[in-house]
C-alpha cells in the first residue's frame, strides 16, 4: 500500500528508485510500520512536548520554562535587593544590607557634626555643602549637558 516502484532481480526484490518511507515529524502508518519492521529498521524517537506545566494547583504554558541566563540574573538580583531590604528593616545584619547599613550610618555621624566643629577628611565636602549650597547647585547646572 505504500506504492514503492520495485522489480524482481534474480530472485531478490530491488527498488527502483529511492523513496523515503518516513519524513521527520510524519506519523508511522502501520503498512510503515511493517516495511521498517522486515528493514530491521527502528528509526523511532520517543519524547515529550511540554504544553502546560501544573504546580500546586495552579496550571502555567509551557513558556515559564524558557527563562534566559539573564532573566534569572535579574530575578536573583531583585531577591537580594529584597533581602537587603528586610535584614536592614528588621535590623538583622547580612553580607547583602551591610553597604546600605555603612551609608546610614555615614548620613547619621555626617548629620552629628555637621553643626559642630569636629571635622573628618570624609564629611568635609558634606559640610562644604551645607555651609553654601548654592555653589553646589551653580556647580551641578553647569556640569550638565545642553
């Protein structure tokens, strides 16, 4: 039934032409199936296509999986931003929130001396700046650009 040209030579059965049996994607019919079979040949590949993806209940397209190397850079990064965030709220110290801890706690001793006269090479510009902020914002529009 698959129509194959094919002729007798001494005894033995010869196709006449090539003919493919199967093309990639194609369904195996069963006449295939037999031929393939008496070839002694197994050219099947057994797979699965994700469609839908069910976790706890709640049912996701198959796309959630294709996540870049860059989008979960992205999304650990807002993880540790947000961990940051709640370790310096709480008032737990962690490797993350010990930058922003550090900048606090320069604000805070910046804004104790600033009205007394113990000074620090690191709240000099800070104190320059209080002393006359209008230079500093003379200083900021003429550094922008036009």
């Amino acid at each position: 039934a698959l129509n194959i040209g094919t002729k007798i030579v001494k005894g033995q059965i010869e196709l006449v032409s090539d003919f493919p049996i199967l093309k990639v994607g194609d369904k195996v019919s069963p006449s295939a199936a037999v031929l393939l079979g008496k070839l002694n040949i197994k050219p099947f590949e057994y797979g699965m296509e994700v469609s839908q993806v069910f976790q706890d209940g709640t049912v996701f397209d198959a796309a959630v999986l294709d996540m870049s190397d860059s989008m979960l850079i992205q999304k650990f990064l807002a993880g540790v931003a947000n961990m940051a965030a709640l370790s310096r709220e709480i008032g737990i110290p962690t490797q993350a929130g010990l930058p922003h801890m550090f900048g606090n706690a320069f604000r805070n001793v910046a804004s104790l001396v600033s009205d007394i006269d113990f000074t620090f090479k690191e709240v000099k510009d800070v104190k320059k700046f209080l002393e006359n902020p209008d230079a500093f914002v003379a200083a900021a529009a003429a550094a922008q650009p036009r």
